[in-house]
C-alpha cells in the first residue's frame, strides 16, 4: 500500500514546506517541453542540502518517486513530473555566496539564476561563462544536472568545464561532497562528472563551486548575409584563423529570422534576403584586412556591424529569439544535433535533399550553434496539415534524420539532453553496451530506480 507521503512531509517539514495548488502542481511538473501533461503530486521547496537529504530519505523509505527541477526551462522533458513524483523546486534555495578573486571561485546553490550568477561575478570582472537565451530563468543546478550549452562554448566549452565542486544528494538521503575547490585532484574516479550531465537520474545537486573567467574584452558583433550553405563554413574556415578571439559564431537561414522578425515586431537590418545569415560575436580589435577580405573575395554578400551595445544586442535577439519565435508560430518538432563540424555541411545537404524528395511540404527551420557542430533542426507543422499526420511524418522523417547522424558519428542530443523525450533515440548514438553500463551505474545510486524515473534510458 502507497503511505500518504503528504502525510508524512507535512509532519517532517511542516505545512509552508511544500504546496498542492493546481496551479503550482501544473507549473512545477513541466519544462519548456509540451509533449507530456503534468501530474506530480506535491511540489516541495526545501531551503538547505540538509532538507533535501532528510526529503530524499523519507521517500526512498516509502518508494515514492523524485523529480527536481531548477528553472524548468529544459527542452528534453527531463524535469518533467508527469507520474505522480514528487517534485523538489530549488526556489528557495538561490543563495550566491562571495566572490573567491583569488581562487577566481563563486559558491552558489542550484537554485541561483545563471544571471544572477554572472552579475554577482561581474562586479569583480570576471563571468561563469555559460550563457544562453534563457539565462534569466534558468538555474546552476539545471545547467549542471544538463551539462548545458549554449552560444559561447565555441570559445569556453560546456558547463562541465567550470565546475570545480558539487554537493550531491543521493536517493538515500547520502551527502557527498566532491572536489571543493580543487582545480587538481587526480585521486581516482572524477565523481562529478557522472552527475553532470546526467538529468538527475544518479543524485540532486544542491551545491556548487563555479570556476570563473576574467570578463570578456568588448566584443564587435556582426550579422553576415551569405549566399548558400557553403558559404556558411568557408566563412568559419577563415574565423579559425583570425588571430583575435571569437566568442560565437552561430548561424540561421532566412527561415528563421523571417519567423523572429516578425513574431518580435523586428525590422531586417538587410534590404534583400539571403539563404543564411551567421552572427560573429570577437574581442576588439577585430583584423580590418579580414573584413574586407570577406567582401573583396566575395565571401559575404552583405553584412553589418552593430554600432552601439543596444544594436549588438537587436542582432543577438535574432538568433536567440528563433527558439521562442517559433514555438510561438506553430506546432514545432526539434532536434538539437550533432556533428563532427568537417563533415557537417555534406550532412544538412544530404538530409535536406531527402527530406525534400520525400516531404515537400515539411519546412525544416535550420538555426545553431554552427561552430560547434550543433544544430537545432526544427520541424513546423504545414497549417494545412493535421496533427496526427504531422506527428507520423514525423517519424518516418526522423528515421531519415537518424540513419544520416550514424552514418556521419554524430549525435541526437547536442546540448538538450536525453529526459523523456529523446530515450527512444539513445541508441542511435550510444552503444547497447553503453546504455547498459550507464543502467547498472543507477542502481549504485538508487537502486530502487526511485530519482528522475524514466529520464535518460
Ligand atoms: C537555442 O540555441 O536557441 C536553443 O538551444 C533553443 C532551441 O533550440 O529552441
Ligand atoms: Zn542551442
């Protein structure tokens, strides 16, 4: 028989420790995904890694299940409660310690806002450099927990590049602190790595070291028109040897930035369209002769150059509102993709030429972090279409889209992660083998299957 764990949290932590509104129920059970109906069962907000822990054992005692959730701003379904679970919120777990200028170090909880982060490390001139579109909403714990990406991991890498200590819960209420501070620390098995990234299906993180990075000098940005597809990578052969530093170099088709201008109310800052657009974010001074060698050779069929911080951040709304401009347009299908980046181009012109052979109709809108061989490929469904039939072309299409990343080594999760949405899909870049060892790893850690159940394998 299921005890009343309500029951018993109540009498634990008290009645303000947790909430069963149906408008908290609703909100705290999702992420940015609409595929699955929320249903947890009570959304908890502890306020320590203690209360985690003494949550985390009550559970496992009852055989109750778990899913955390940061800011709830995933694309994969991995904070997704759609079972009952209950749900613990990070909310009231924000706290940013001080600023380490010394060890260059910030001590933050999950639950603190990435901006919140890059504000508390900008006063000291230095930045946690992981940033995206949803910086404002997401949190540390989440970032960590997806190993997230972004715009400027061309120039920093991955999230799990500056994160020097965790604490992480175990299911069974265990603490485990790992690493503290310590930028070297060969002593056996790294166990952060096994919870970064891994959705919170090993262990909740509540704590974390962040390692930082000395601000960026100012940076010029710049939105280049380009003529096809191959133009796209010769211009990135050229940004690999510049000799100054390029901090983003993303792309996006006239698909795209026709769907955010116009869902943002924006005016092109081109007169004519053009099949592609990169966005080149570099440190000043950028190489003049560079510049103009674009244009002398005929590279780049047009370009502009923001002229003022406010104009450097219009041409950044168009790349990072492509996300919510479409969801916002219609019914999207997306894939967020991977590639080893030399084979990269040959890959979207195959796959384009099939999708196109085999489904005209289909508009695949192609946007991303280009320069690290990520692509986010996303499918609208035709007004005209019904959605059970846009959902079975869906699948034939994937099935396409699929074979071509095995056959190309790349991958079906770039930078969103696995969560509910994408388990089907694991096996197309991860071995049985794999899968299997990563299987035998969760019972090590929770061997009642009770954390983030269904996320991942
Ligand atoms: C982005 O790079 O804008 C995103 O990862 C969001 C998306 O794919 O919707
Ligand atoms: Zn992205």
């Amino acid at each position: 028989m299921t005890p009343d764990i309500i029951k018993l949290i109540d009498q634990e932590f008290g009645p303000a420790f947790s909430s069963r509104t149906p408008e908290d129920l609703k909100e705290y059970g999702k992420d940015w995904t609409k595929v699955h109906d929320p249903d947890p069962l009570i959304i908890c907000f502890p306020q320590s890694t203690d209360e985690v822990s003494r949550l985390l054992k009550l559970c496992n005692q009852h055989g109750i299940a778990v899913v955390p959730s940061g800011g709830r701003t995933g694309l994969s379904g991995g904070a997704v409660a759609a079972k009952k679970e209950v749900v613990i919120s990070f909310e009231k777990m924000r706290k940013i310690g001080a600023v380490d200028e010394l060890a260059q170090t910030l001590w933050c909880e999950a639950g603190a806002v990435t901006e919140a982060v890059h504000l508390a490390a900008k006063t000291h001139g230095l930045t946690w450099p992981i940033n995206f579109a949803s910086s404002g909403s997401s949190t540390v714990g989440g970032n960590i927990a997806t190993n997230a990406g972004g715009v400027k991991v061309i120039r920093y890498g991955l999230t799990r590049n500056w994160v020097l200590g965790l604490t992480v819960v175990l299911m069974n209420g265990e603490i485990l602190k790992l690493n503290g501070s310590l930028e070297k620390n060969n002593t056996g098995v790294d166990f952060r790595q096994i919870f970064i990234g891994t959705e919170g299906v090993y262990g909740v993180v509540t704590e974390a070291i962040l390692k930082l990075a000395p601000l960026p000098k100012e940076s010029e940005v710049f939105l280049f028109a380009l003529k096809d597809l191959a133009k796209v990578f010769e211009l990135f052969k050229t940004v690999r040897r510049v000799n100054f530093t390029v901090n983003a170099y993303e792309c996006l088709s006239d698909e795209c930035l026709h769907v955010v201008l116009k869902h943002r109310k924006l005016a092109s800052p081109f007169s004519d369209s053009h099949p592609y657009y990169v966005l080149v974010e570099a440190e000043k001074p950028v190489d003049e002769n560079w510049l103009q060698g674009l244009f002398d050779s005929g590279l780049v069929e047009d370009a502009v150059q923001a002229q003022s911080p406010k104009e450097a951040q219009n041409l950044w709304a168009m790349r990072e509102g492509i996300g919510e401009s479409l969801a916002a347009t219609g019914l999207m299908h997306k894939h967020d993709i991977a590639l080893p980046i030399a084979r990269l181009q040959e890959f979207i012109e195959n796959w384009t030429r099939d999708l196109k052979t085999q489904y005209s109709g289909i508009m695949p809108y192609i946007f991303g972090h280009i320069g690290d061989g990520n692509l986010h490929v996303n499918l609208m469904k035709p007004a005209s279409m019904d959605v059970p039939e846009f959902r079975r072309i869906c699948t034939q299409v994937d099935q396409n889209l699929f074979a071509w990343i095995q056959k190309y080594e790349g991958s079906v999760s770039a930078e969103h992660g696995i969560g509910l949405l994408k388990k089907h899909l694991l096996c197309y870049t991860r071995t049985p083998e794999e899968i299997a060892i990563m299987m035998k790893m969760k019972t090590v850690f929770d061997p009642k299957g009770l954390l983030n159940p269904g996320k991942i394998f």
